[in-house]
C-alpha cells in the first residue's frame, strides 16, 4: 500500500492541492507547475483552470 500526501502549491497565488509525488520540488517546497516553481518569472499562471496565480 502506498501512501500519498496532498498539499497546497508553494506559490502563494495558486489554488492548485498537488501530490508530493507528482509535484515540482525545489527548496524543500513544493509547486504544482514549472512557472509556480520559478515564481513566474518567465511564465504566467500554472495552467490550471480557476487556480488564480
């Protein structure tokens, strides 16, 4: 049996509730996308319908 943890994206702006598993780690914190990850420097929201970053 496999265990899975759900949490809030790191990005204060985004909604998204992601799977550690699947999740963008970087500096212990983690993000549902690339473009939360990188604090929307190059990106713009997520792409998650209604996440609000």
């Amino acid at each position: 049996m496999k265990a899975v943890s759900l949490m809030k994206c790191a990005c204060e702006t985004c909604l998204c509730v992601i799977s550690t598993e699947d999740a963008v780690n970087k500096d212990n914190k983690y993000y549902c996308s690339e473009a939360c990850a990188e604090g929307h420097k190059t990106m713009k929201g997520c792409a998650h319908n209604g996440c609000g970053c």
